[in-house]
C-alpha cells in the first residue's frame, strides 16, 4: 500500500539515506516541507554544517522523487530575491535565464522554483594560498629569470636549493632533527625552514599524516634542549572537537584540557624514545601520562593568550585552520622578544563554523607575510605516514 510521507529535520539528519529507506523504491511519496529547508539553510552555518550538508545533498539526490510543500515564493528570503530576479528577466527578455551557482542549498531552491541552474565548474579546482604557495617555485631559466620569493625552494640540476636575500644556495645535507630524518625533500625544506635562525615565523600546510606536528615539536625541542637557544616550548591550540558538544568537562584547566593535548602528549613520549628529553618531564608515578615541566614545555589554550607576553621561547600553534584572521593577530602580537612561532594545519580539516577554506589564520599569513624575509611556508607532500587506512581515506572521495 502507498504511503505518503512528510519528512522533517531531525529525520534527514539522522543519517545519509533516509530518503532513499522511506521512499522504498518507487513505493511511497515523500514529502519536505519549505520551512525544513530552512531549517537545514540555518545549520549549514553552525557546528553542524557537516550533518546538514549530508541532508542537503540526501534531498538534491532525490529532488525529482520529492513533493516540496509551503509557499516557495516567500520563505527563502534573501535566496528568493536572487531568484525573483533571474526569473523577472527571462520572462521580461523571454530568454532561458540560467542561474550559476556553487551554492547546493540555492541549486535545490532553484529547482524547486522552476529556474534552471548550473553549477560553476573550472578546469583547476579551488585551492586556498596556503595550497597555491608550496614554498617551492619551478626553475625554468638563467638566476635573473625566475620570481624568486624570500625563503623559498627549488629543484635545480636535481638538487634541492634555496634562496634568501638575493643568494641562492644549495642544501646537500638532510636535516636530522631529535632522531627524525627526512623522508622526502619536502621534510627536509621543512626542517630547513625550522631550524633556519634568521626565520621567526613558518607556517606549514599539510593533509593528515605528512608529520607536520612531529617536525614541528622535533624542531622545537632542538632549538630550546638541544642548542638552547630559547628557555621554552609553548604548544597552543584551537580547543576544537569532532562531533556533537559534549559540554562541560569536569576538573581544574589541565583535566579539562588533557584530551585536546594527549596527541602533543603521545609525540612528545615517541620522541623521548629516540632520544631523552631531559628535563622535560616531571617524576610522577601516580599519573597515566607524563607531568611536563612547565619550566620547560608548556600547553597553552588559546583562549588564554589575551593580555600575555611570551619570550625567548618556540611557540607552537597547532590547527591554525580553525583559528580566524582576528584571533591569530591577537595571538602573534602577544609574541615578545627572541620568539620562533611555527604555525602549522591543514585547511581540508576545518571544524570551527566562523572558518573557511580560504578565510582562516594560515591562508591569512601566507597571503600577507609571503616574500618576506623573515618568514617561510611549506605545503608538505609526499607519503602518508600514518598507516594503510588514512592514506585509503586521503586517495578517495570518502
């Protein structure tokens, strides 16, 4: 027997083919009504942008299977006014007006209101500056015929070299860093970047698993136990979170903050194992994980930097994708004197819903700070070196 269903948010959300299980083939009706639409519009904007846009393209999938109900002229809003528009001036020129649009939500809204619409497809897909600036540059001619940038590299007869100031020069030798070896060019000019002196600021972008943390922590733990050039390491991070809020956490600032640390935590004790972070720790058997010296290695939230000052220290700033412009001028203006900030994250794993591909903390500095002399980017390329499952997820459209 036909049924006739009218689904509503919560039921779309719940998981990616409640569609598809409802509608049984070509058994049932579905129905959605415009104000869900709505509903699912002001999610793509929250915490739950990812569920939502699970629903959306659940309903875009079967558009054509699906009854919308409610008034489809007057609940979009600022959406209808665009639409108005496109469908006034092909009825007024009596053309086919074609809306181009990337937006999904607006595709569905067009569709639903009888305007054709085409998404925007370029040959070159988008990539943000921290992706388009690799650090490295190609090399085509003579020295005079190539846009040098200030710290940045390149291959030349085979052989990795860099420039600073108008000086080209090659790098025949790997950075070992706290028992971390190189394990492409691109780590190795990472390395080059970090132990670099004259270099205060290096952004670094890369997808999961290419090691960005671990060199980033090597480096710092060479540069302040090894050469003790600096007093202290600082790891600050953005506190975000995968998934629903789980509210608040019990507990002084340490327990609460211990989940967001315990990957700092993990490799820091992977590389005590290569080599003895003395004076790192603190002796304490009562505790599952280590007791960092404060004196020495600090995590620092960054909701705490506001009104700070930090010197003569390597500061860390991990997830910079999920740091916006406004905060991360807060947290590098808190920078004293003798201060080497590294900034690393990967654009493609942005949590934070005030965040984008393109507006967040790392593309805002390697847009703004490219050439200069004292600052250095680096995308990370190569293998995976997490494991078989991460790189499977990486290569595919999961």
């Amino acid at each position: 027997m036909k049924k006739f269903y009218h689904i509503d948010t919560c039921a779309l959300l719940e998981q990616d083919d409640t569609i598809e299980i409802l509608k049984n083939g070509e058994e049932n009706h579905i129905y959605i009504s415009i104000e869900v639409l709505n509903e699912i519009d002001g999610l793509l904007k929250s915490k739950k942008r990812n569920i939502a846009m699970m629903a959306l393209d659940n309903i875009i999938k079967n558009k054509e299977h699906i009854s919308f109900t409610g008034d489809v002229n007057k609940l979009f809003k600022t959406d209808d006014v665009i639409l108005d528009n496109v469908k006034t001036h092909s009825e007024k020129h009596d053309t086919n007006g074609i809306l181009i649009t990337n937006d999904k939500m607006l595709q569905l809204k067009s569709y639903i209101r009888g305007v054709e619409s085409q998404p925007f497809l370029v040959t070159n897909p988008f990539k943000s500056e921290s992706e388009q600036y690799t650090g490295f540059i190609d090399v085509w001619g003579g020295d005079d015929d190539n846009d040098y940038v200030n710290n940045c590299f390149f291959f030349k007869n085979g052989k990795l070299h860099t420039y600073t100031d108008n000086k080209v020069k090659r790098l025949s030798h790997d950075n070992e860093t706290w028992g971390i070896h190189p394990k492409s060019a691109y780590q190795n000019a990472t390395m080059e970047l970090l132990l670099n002196n004259d270099i205060n600021l290096v952004t670094i972008q890369s997808p999961a698993g290419l090691g960005k943390s671990t060199l980033a922590i090597a480096a710092g733990l060479k540069l302040v136990f090894e050469q003790k050039l600096y007093d202290k390491m600082y790891i600050v991070k953005y506190p975000s979170m995968i998934g629903e809020d789980m509210g608040f956490l019990p507990g002084d600032l340490d327990t609460k903050m211990e989940l967001h640390w315990r990957p700092f935590l993990k490799i820091l004790m992977e590389l005590n194992k290569k080599r003895t972070i003395k004076k790192g720790f603190l002796i304490n058997k009562d505790t599952v994980w280590p007791l960092l010296n404060p004196m020495k290695i600090e995590f620092l939230p960054v909701n705490y930097l506001r009104g700070d000052n930090i010197s003569n220290a390597v500061v860390i700033i991990s997830e910079a994708q999920n740091i916006t412009r406004h905060d991360m001028r807060t947290i590098l203006t808190r920078m004293g004197s003798k201060v080497k900030c590294i900034v690393e994250g990967d654009v493609s794993q942005i949590d934070n819903p005030k965040c984008s591909e393109s507006n967040n903390a790392l593309n805002w500095l390697v847009k703004c700070m490219k050439d200069n002399r004292r600052y250095g980017h680096i995308l990370i390329k190569g293998e995976n070196v997490r494991g078989n499952i991460c790189k499977m997820i990486l290569d595919s459209d999961f």
